[in-house]
C-alpha cells in the first residue's frame, strides 16, 4: 500500500512532520526501501526448495543456520535483484526529492525546470539516469561474481 503512493505526494505529507530538505528525503527513501527489499528477500528465501529445508532441518541444524548457511546461499540471486530495484529506486525518488530542498543531482534538474534553462533540464535528467544505470550495472557485476564463487 505505501508503494502505491507516488513519491511527490509521499514528499509532500512528510513536510508537515519532517519539515523541509534531507530529513524528509530520508524518511521517504527508507520507507519504501523497506517495501522493496523485504518483499523482494522474503520472495526468494521462499523459492528456496522446501526440499532442501527439509534435509537441513532433519540434519538438525537451527533455525539460524537453516537461514545463513542454506536458505540466504540459495536466495542470493533474488536478495541482489532486490538491492538492485532498490538502489535504482532511490536514485529516481532521491532525484524527486530534490523539489523540497533535499539536494542532489535533482537540483541541476528542477533549476533547469524553474527558468526553462533546457541545458541544464537534460543534464539533470541525464545525470540522473547515468547514476542510476551505473548503480545497476555496478550490482550485476557483484551478482555476476557471487554466482562464480558459489
């Protein structure tokens, strides 16, 4: 439900607890951080073969072990999928965030906006998005690395 809200709006019903700048930024990118990552980590310890927390189990290994020696091993392909949607996110909402003074590339971008500057709109824009495909690009090589060393 609260990713379903779009993140100028989100933004705009902080202000009046958080005030203007960073620190509503930061209340807005963590919150539906939490909804991308835990729904993302708990869809892939849940694809992990019933099978293979079986055998662990009966082995008798704790709930714990059963967690990081076998579930999180097996789902790390789906927990980086969702560092990866998460970081590209906060790039995109962080870039937003720039409207109510938090900073950022977001600022070249809404600059341009206020006085028509196109320059300075497609450098933002552009900006933005080469963090963003950076930032991915950067996640899956990790993925790419993880997956050798398993």
């Amino acid at each position: 439900m609260i990713y379903s809200i779009p993140s100028l709006a989100l933004l705009a019903l902080l202000i009046p607890v958080t005030g203007l700048g960073r620190k509503t930024a930061i209340v807005a990118l963590v919150i539906y951080n939490q909804y991308l990552l835990l729904r993302n980590f708990l869809a892939g310890l849940d694809g992990v073969d019933r099978g293979v927390v079986e055998a662990a189990t009966g082995m008798g290994m704790t709930h714990m072990q059963l967690l990081w020696k076998v579930q999180v091993p097996l789902a790390k392909g789906a927990l980086i999928a969702g560092l990866r949607i998460a970081l590209v996110s906060t790039v995109g909402i962080a870039t937003i965030a720039a409207s109510i003074n938090a900073g950022g590339l977001g600022n070249i971008l809404f600059d341009g906006l206020r006085t028509m500057n196109i320059a300075k709109i497609l450098w933002g824009s552009l900006l933005s998005a080469l963090l963003a495909i950076g930032i991915d690009q950067l996640l899956i090589v990790v993925e790419r690395k993880s997956k050798k060393s398993a």
